[in-house]
C-alpha cells in the first residue's frame, strides 16, 4: 500500500532536558557574568538574582570563570517564556544543554562540572519564536565536585553528544551516548529519578528510529510508569514518553494502542501549554498521522492544520519543519481532490525549499513533483509536463538517470501523455520507468507494478490485446506474491484497505476480457484466476491462521511456524520497499536468500502439517478445474466495475458497478459473461429477499423469477449437463437461496440442481486434505442468556405489555449494540438438540447454564458440531460512499464504528443478557469463532436466527460467521438467512440429520428435506423450505462424495 503522506517524522527540538540533584556542600564563590545584547557585565552572587527580559530571534550570554573540579549549580527561573539553556567552552561547542521545565512558568536546574579551569559560557535563548518573556537567573551553588557530581555531569554531556547525533541522522552513534547517558543516571540517582525517564524517552526515541521497537517500548513504559510515579499523569515529561511509545506503536502497526496514546498525550499536553504553545505541534502533528492511518483523512487535516498555524507562529519563516508540514497538508487536500488549495500549499514548500538549499535539490523536485500531479488532475498538462521535466531535470542531476526516483517521474510524465491521448509516447516513456524499476528494484516492489498496469492501460486504449493481457499477466503475478507479503505483516486496517486495491485492478483485469476480448481465452483465464486468488482473501488474512494455527502445533512445530513469520516479515520489508541504500546485487542477494528460506521452511512445515500443506496450496487454475467434479460448475460471480483505458485519470475510468459470471467446468475452456448494472439486480435481489421473509407473500415465484433471469439464465447454457452448482457468489447474492429461483419452466432449481456455497473456487484445493476429527458430536442448545435479571431490569424500565413483546422475540433485528440487546429465550431449541442426540447417541449435549462460550472455545475438533441459539449481526454504522453494498436483512446496528467486521456477527450462549465483564461474557464473536480448534470437524450446524448473514464485502463474500467457521477448519457449514418457528426448524433438522445417518452427501442431505417438503406441498412458500443453505464439502461424513 501506498502511504500518500510523507512521513517526515517527529523532528522536535530535543533541547528538552534537564536535572535535578541533591545538592553537596559547597563553596561559595562569586561569578562574573557579562550577557550580549548590550547589556553590562552583571556580577552573579548566591542570593542577588538578576532578571531579563527575553524574546524572538535573541539570545543571552553568560561568561562563566571556573576552576578545575568546580561543580556549579545555577537556577533559571522562567516567567511567561521557556528557555532553553546550554553550556559552551571556549571554542563555543555544546558541551551540556538543559531545559527540564517545558512549561512557561516554571525552574529550570542547570549542572555543570568544570574538567579544566576556563571561561564557560551560559546560553539562554526562547524555546520559540514569537513568544516574549522574562527570567531571572540565579547562583545557588559553587562547590568541589563530588563522585555524584561527576556522575551527574557525565550523564548530560553523554545526553548532549547523543542528542547532537541524533540532529544530524546518525541513530547508531546517538544510541551508544543514549545508553552510557542512562548508565551514568542510575550510578548517581538511583534506579528511579525524574531526569532518568526523561534519559529513557531520549533513548527510546533514538531506538525508535533505528527500527528497534522492542528495545524502545521496553524503555518508554519504563519511563512513562516512572514519570507517573514521580511528576504525575498530567506532566510534560510523562505526555512526551507515551506520545513517543505512540509513534512505536503506530510503525508496528498497532494502530489501537497508537491512537490511545497520542490521542492521551496530546490531551494532556494541551491541559499544560497554551492553544498555540510550539510544545504542541508534533502532539497534533502525530494525531494528524494516525488519524490518516485510521482512514479519518478529515479530522487528520483538522489536526495537521492546527499543527501548521503553531509552527507558522513559533518557528522561523524558513523552516523546513514548516515546509514538511505544509507539504503533508497539501497532499491530504490532494487526497480530497481540493488541487487548487493543495498547488497553493506546494508552492509556499517550494518557495522555502528554493531559498534555503537552492534550485537543485530534492526537495525542490518534490514540490515540483506534486505540483505536477495537481496540474494533471486540472488537465492543465502543458504545465503538468513543465513541471515535471523541472523535477525530473534536478532528480537525474542529484540521483543519477537510473534512479527509482527518476521512474517515478517518468511514470507521472507517462500520465500525462495518456491524459493527452498520446499513447504511443505514454508507452515510450512507461518502458524506459519500467527498465530502470527493474534493475532498482525488487519484483514485488510498487512502483515496478503500477508500471506494469499502466503499460497494460497504455495497450488497451491502442486497442492491442495481445500485449495488454501480456503485461496485465505479468503485473497479477507480481500483485499476487506482493498481497502474499502485505497482507502476512500489514496492520488491519491496511489489510482492509487492500480491498479497495484488489476491486481496481480486478475491475481492469475484468474489463480487458469482457468489454476488450470477450472472446478470447487468455484473458478470460486471467479474470478467472485474479477472482480465485483474490475473493475473500483479506478475511482470511485478518483471521490470521497462521497464528490459529501455531496455537494447535507441537513446540518444535511452533519453531518452525515463528521462524516463518519472522522470515516473511523480513522479505516484505526487503521485497516491498526496495533496496533503500544496498546496491542491486546486494539487494538481489538479500533477496533470493530469504525467498529460498521462506520456501525451505514452507515445504518442511508442509511435510509436518497437512492443515499448512493445505492452506499453503498454489492457487492455479488447472488445480481449480481438477478440483471440480465431473458432474458440477463452478460460477465466480464477480461486481466489477468498467474500466475505461482511454479516461484521463482514475477518477473518470470507473463506471457504474455490474455482475459478471465466470464458469469453471473440468477439461473446458472458463467463459465469463457480463449479467449486468448491479443495481438493478440489488434492487431485484432486496424485492425477492423481502418476499421470502414473509410467508403471507404470494409473489415469491415471481420475484425469484425475475433474479433468476437476471443472475442464471445468462449463463445456463454453460453448464451443460451439470447437475451440481458450485456457487461462489459476490456482493448481495451472498444472502440468495439459489435452490429457491425459479426457471423458465416455472421449477424451483433445486428440483434441478443441487447447490453448495464457497466463499471462492479456491476453497476446493483444501477440500481433498484429510483431517481426523478429535472428538465426537457437540450439541449447544437453550443457552440460559440470564432471563431472570434481565427480565427484572426491563420491567423496571417499561411497561408489562413491552415485557410481554421481548419475551416472545426469537430473532434480532433492531439494536443500537449488543450490548443493548435482548436475547430471548429459545425452550424449544432443546427438544431439536435431544432428537439429534437419539440419533448419534454419541454426542455432548450442553444446555441451559452448561451452554457457554468457555465450552465451545474448548472444544477439540467435534466430528459434528450443532449450535442451536441466537445469532447476531451488527452494520457498519453509516454506510459510506464507496464501501459495501447495503444489505436488506434489517440487522443491528453498532452504535460505534467497529473496524473489524468479524466483531459485528456472532452468536450468544449462556449468560449473554448479563454482560458482566468477565472473561466468558457469553457472547461468541465471529474472529473469537474463526479461532476454534475444528480442524477435523466436518460439519457446523448453525441452528439460529440469520447466521448466514453479515456484512457483505465486494470481493470478499460476507464477513460474519459463515466464514468464520470455514477459517476456524469446519468442512462444512449449514446456517440460515432467516428466522422461522422452532418447530419448523426442529422438524428439518431432524430429518436432516436422519439423512446423514443414512449416508447421504452433507448437502445433499439438506437438499433431500427441502425436495421432501415441496413433495408433501408444492405450493409451500420458500420462507418454510429454503432459509438453510450449505456452504464446503458436500460429501458424506466418511468423505464420500
């Protein structure tokens, strides 16, 4: 992923410290003091204070006569400004610096140990421009130094020499006087002491950008707790270390704990500083970053702009902190496509870029450089291409002509010949970016992909397939492999994010076979391949099974497991951001080492582990087709939306989203067909669902009709002689009945077809892996939610008539939370549980109290395992332009966005309406679910109210507990997509069960019961016949299909 802020960092003016010690018995002497600007010679006197006035752009001079071994302590006392102090020699070298007290009012302690006799100097300056002030200095102490005071001074020139290191980028040297620094402190003060966290910070800052998050966030929480110890939660120093530990927490991605922080300390630091106080800017400067990592691109400019206006009033007109922070700013508005503004912002970079380095330096070239994109996104291509020749004139100047930077230019420049419909010079210039990403940079790496898309592009709109599916086939593999890598280390939300990623470039690769050759079978076997790789692969990734997995291994499997995680991770950095300061073959090298090594590790854990070998299986098509039975099809249903290779930019290439199907049969060409505007098959789908929830509706057949001409009819020819569908659905046919429409003929298509469901084709290549079930059948039924105190609570509240209506309520439907919901009783869910027991009298009932989360966390790979209770589902609350298709299943709905949707679905059990906070709080969520031990179960019954439903994902199928179950390893799933009675539940049930006593297939036995009910009455409505579906293996419980 593509982080469009640049992150220039947090480059605070580490001035910020100070000390404070016991004071030795002294000497007392007198100082000669002479101050700059003017001032007269002041003779410093324990007890005869002297006061300054101190504003912008001055600084006040001190001379210091001392003698070797002399240990002075001075006091500076500041009145409405911060100052900052530093000791020089005579050769006007820091030797030590001091501002413990950031506050405007407040004493700051200076310390200093004279090696030699000389004349020290005193240097005081305003922490920031525009601030005015006064202070009074003062003499306290002239001593013989003793052990501690040698100590004490040796910890802040350490302190010193690193934070000096630091300002020039030089993190490995800066570490070493960091941790002699800290060293020195505990000698003199003891293991805990205010400038020791302060020392801490220091360090941990430094290991911060050094990349060793470990080291830092060991010494920040040491820091923080010894802060709050000693100053109080609500000091400067402990604000700075947990926004430092911040920022640790925001590069492991741990955007959570991240935000917490930042969001604390910078609360807390705006308690301490005035609104436009130069101490809070990097505080809503790092907000800003975090709130643009969480997808909050306008609250994250609201912070930037706050963090602007203080450094625009505390710092000099030339700052380049200035200038990083107007060019972040400028590219958050380029994000909210406002060009002009972000040109405007540029442009002052540029002016300050220019006046303070020179036309030719890099940082010109990357204002230049934005500017280019805002003309281009304005149509103004004549100046884009100005502007972007100027860049690319500095970049060959400073880097050389076979830089990545130059391809990115190159690449920019590319856009606006295409913008121009000048493909022919757009593919040039493309190439030669192309040849140049590919000798800097890895396969995988971003910018080596987006050229090849973009050549692809450039191939289209010359109307030259042949070439666009050899470069859109190429630019898949390598999209393939960098997801593999992505996708394995990325945070949540950038696995989320990967979404909107994955939906352009199916949507160009969808386009290619159906708008540009339709009939041609190369690009309609890479459609076909790019569904089967991508559908429902970020779920996957954020269930994380590796980890779920390494929980069921051996120690020594574990190992191996954790050394190929540490090693994916270590390829990712490497693959996806290139060789920063390598050369190419030592980048080359690095890289074909930990490929290997991945591979090493990947077929020895295949060999220990058939789940692995499974889950790790190559995604091709050929495997695909010679998964499909002889007798079956698989239909990929993709939303694609058009893609224009002509349009000027991005913005303008999409049209409107529509269907497509994709048929899959053994030993046959695939063929893809377009069905159509997907809003009007939504709009047909939502009409149909509404029907078939309502048995007192007479145009169910009807409706099913009309999705069926939309959805099927198209592409039934293509099955032939199939007498099973393997259906992989997208968008709102995630929530359709398929064995419920209807043909041309007036039948429902289950008296045709038999029907199973999978998230994508690619669930078939795991299906063959055999898995040994751990434990026999599972029943979970009539779990005691806590009806007693419930039913206390609510009648305190409201009346006995609305008591009387949620004590009858079966399903849910409306809520702001779970935590404001309601789950009625379900008695009759027992008498469904007992009849299945007579049936495998094998199995573990567990009802009432007996009925919890704890128990069904515990279980070790049931054969069978049957959950009769509620099921929940709770929408993202409110929809988005551009985010999932809206469902029409009426669900709850969260009161709080919650990020992962696998924490919006899941099922409650005993103790659910109590909620006491303790660690079986009676709810199952749908990760908690996808964290299960069920591999070797081979078939999940959720016997509940809309337990197939979820949030539906384009591309990804629907987010709730039917995948999650599938990832947990279950086989087979049967769930439904709405409530009936428990008596008409308990009796298909029953005799689905009975079904598989006798043999039958795990969805064949379904489709048995459903055909039985439609024989006893052919006029039934769907809503009794068709809720449950079965989505896996379709075989018998002894695998047998």
């Amino acid at each position: 992923m593509r982080n469009r802020i640049r992150q220039s960092g947090w480059t605070r003016l580490l001035l910020l410290c100070a000390a404070v010690f016991a004071i030795q018995s002294s000497v007392a002497r007198s100082i000669d003091a002479q101050s700059t600007n003017g001032r007269e010679v002041a003779k410093l006197k324990i007890g005869k204070p002297v006061e300054r006035e101190i504003g912008a752009n001055e600084h006040h001079t001190f001379a210091i006569s001392l003698l070797a071994n002399q240990f002075v302590v001075i006091e500076v006392e500041q009145r409405g400004i911060d100052v900052l102090e530093q000791i020089t020699g005579p050769d006007q070298k820091s030797l030590s610096e001091f501002d413990r007290e950031w506050r405007p009012n407040g004493v700051d302690r200076i310390e200093f140990l004279a090696d030699k006799p000389d004349v020290y100097q005193l240097n005081l300056r305003p922490s920031f421009l525009g601030s005015r002030g006064h202070y009074e200095v003062r003499l306290i102490e002239l001593r013989d130094a003793t052990e501690t005071d040698r100590l004490v001074d040796q910890a802040h020139r350490l302190s010193t020499k690193a934070k000096l290191l630091e300002r020039d980028g030089k993190f490995s040297e800066a570490q070493t006087f960091a941790l002699q620094a800290v060293a020195a402190q505990e000698k003199a003060g003891g293991p805990e002491s205010a400038y020791l966290s302060l020392l801490l910070s220091q360090l941990g800052w430094v290991q911060k950008q050094l990349g060793k998050y470990t080291d830092a966030e060991k010494n920040l929480l040491r820091a923080i707790n010894m802060s709050e110890k000693l100053l109080g939660p609500e000091h400067p120093h402990t604000a700075y270390a947990q926004n430092v530990l911040g920022l640790v927490y925001r590069l492991t991605n741990d955007f959570a704990k991240s935000s917490q922080l930042l969001e604390q300390s910078a609360n807390t630091a705006a308690k301490l500083f005035a609104a436009d106080d130069g101490h809070l800017l990097t505080y809503w400067e790092n907000v800003s970053l975090i709130r643009g990592d969480m997808g909050d691109a306008k609250q994250a400019r609201v912070e930037l702009e706050r963090a602007t206006a203080i450094a625009e009033k505390t710092l000099a007109p030339d700052s380049t902190k200035i200038a990083a922070l107007l060019n972040n700013l400028g590219l958050l508005y380029q994000g909210e496509r406002d060009y002009d503004r972000a040109d405007k912002l540029f442009q002052k970079c540029l002016a300050i870029y220019e006046q303070k380095f020179g036309p030719d330096h890099p940082s010109v070239a990357t204002e230049l450089q934005n500017m280019g994109i805002d003309a281009r996104q304005k149509k103004d291509y004549d100046r884009a291409i100005e502007l972007y020749q100027r860049a690319l004139a500095i970049r060959e100047k400073t880097v050389g002509p076979e830089h990545p930077n130059v391809a990115a230019l190159l690449n920019n420049i590319a856009n606006i010949y295409h913008g121009k419909g000048d493909y022919l010079k757009a593919l040039e210039t493309q190439q030669r970016a192309l040849a140049i990403a590919e000798k800097s940079l890895g396969p995988y790496h971003g910018l080596r992909l987006t050229l090849l898309d973009n050549i692809a592009r450039s191939y289209m709109a010359l109307g030259d397939t042949a070439h666009a599916i050899h470069f859109q086939s190429e630019a898949e593999e390598g999209e393939d492999a960098a997801a593999e890598l992505d996708l394995m280390v990325g945070s949540e939300r950038q696995k989320l994010a990967y979404l909107d990623d994955f939906g352009e470039s199916s949507s160009r690769i969808l386009s290619l076979n159906l708008s540009f050759a339709p009939a041609d079978s190369q690009a309609a076997t890479l459609a076909t391949l790019a569904l089967l790789r991508r559908k429902g692969r970020v779920l996957d990734a954020m269930s994380d099974d590796l980890a779920n997995l390494r929980q069921r291994s051996n120690a020594e499997d574990r190992k191996l497991l954790d050394d190929l995680r540490s090693t994916i991770a270590s390829l990712a950095k490497l693959a996806l951001n290139g060789p920063g300061k390598l050369t190419r073959d030592e980048f080359q090298k690095q890289l074909e080492t930990l490929t290997a090594a991945k591979e090493k590790l990947e077929a020895t854990i295949s060999t220990r582990s058939a789940e692995f070998s499974a889950r790790s299986r190559p995604v091709t098509l050929d495997a695909v087709q010679s998964s499909v039975p002889a007798n079956a099809a698989l239909i990929e249903f993709a939303i694609y939306r058009p893609f224009d290779p002509k349009a000027a930019n991005n913005n303008e290439a999409f049209g409107k989203p529509r269907y497509a199907a994709y048929l899959v049969r053994p030993h046959a060409s695939v063929v893809g067909k377009d069905l159509g505007d997907a809003e009007v098959i939504d709009r047909a789908i939502a009409a149909w669902r509404e029907a078939l929830r309502d048995p007192q509706r007479s145009d169910a057949r009807e409706l099913a009709r009309a999705v069926d001409d939309k959805v099927l009819r198209p592409v039934r020819a293509l099955f032939a002689d199939a007498t099973q569908l393997l259906v992989s659905p997208d968008g709102e046919l995630n929530l359709v009945p398929f064995a419920a429409l209807v043909d041309e003929q007036g039948r429902y298509l289950i008296q045709r077809y038999s029907f199973t469901y999978l998230t994508s084709g690619r669930d078939l290549l795991r299906m063959p892996i055999r898995r040994e079930s751990q434990s026999g059948p599972l029943i979970v039924a009539n779990p005691t939610f806590g009806e007693q105190a419930r039913l206390q609570s609510v009648a305190a509240s409201t009346n006995s008539k609305h008591l009387q209506r949620d004590t009858k309520r079966r399903s849910i439907t409306s809520t702001r939370s779970v935590t404001d919901t309601y789950f009625a009783p379900l008695d009759g869910t027992e008498s469904e549980a007992r009849s299945i027991q007579t049936l495998f009298p094998d199995a573990k009932l567990l009802t009432g109290v007996n009925a919890t989360e704890t128990a069904v966390k515990q279980a070790a790979a049931p054969s069978i395992l049957h959950l009769s209770t509620h099921g929940f589902f709770l929408s993202e609350p409110p929809a988005v332009a551009g985010g999932p298709v809206a469902s029409t299943n009426r669900p709850a709905s969260a009161s709080t966005k919650i990020e992962n949707p696998l924490l919006r679905s899941g099922l409650a059990l005993a103790g659910a309406n109590l909620r006491d906070g303790k660690g079986d709080d009676g709810i199952l969520t749908a990760l908690e679910a996808s964290d299960l031990n069920l591999w070797g179960t081979k078939l999940v019954v959720l016997s509940a109210c809309d337990t197939g439903l979820g949030e539906v994902r384009n591309g990804e199928g629907v987010y709730g507990l039917r995948r999650a179950f599938t990832l947990a390893g279950a086989e087979s799933l049967v769930m439904s997509l709405w409530p009936i009675s428990d008596f008409t539940t308990r009796e298909l049930m029953t005799n689905y069960y009975k079904n598989l006593k006798q043999g039958l297939g795990r969805g064949e036995a379904l489709r048995q019961v459903q055909l039985d009910m439609l024989k006893k009455n052919a006029r039934l409505h769907p809503f009794y016949w068709a809720n449950f579906i079965q989505a896996g293996e379709w075989a018998n419980l002894d695998g047998k299909r």
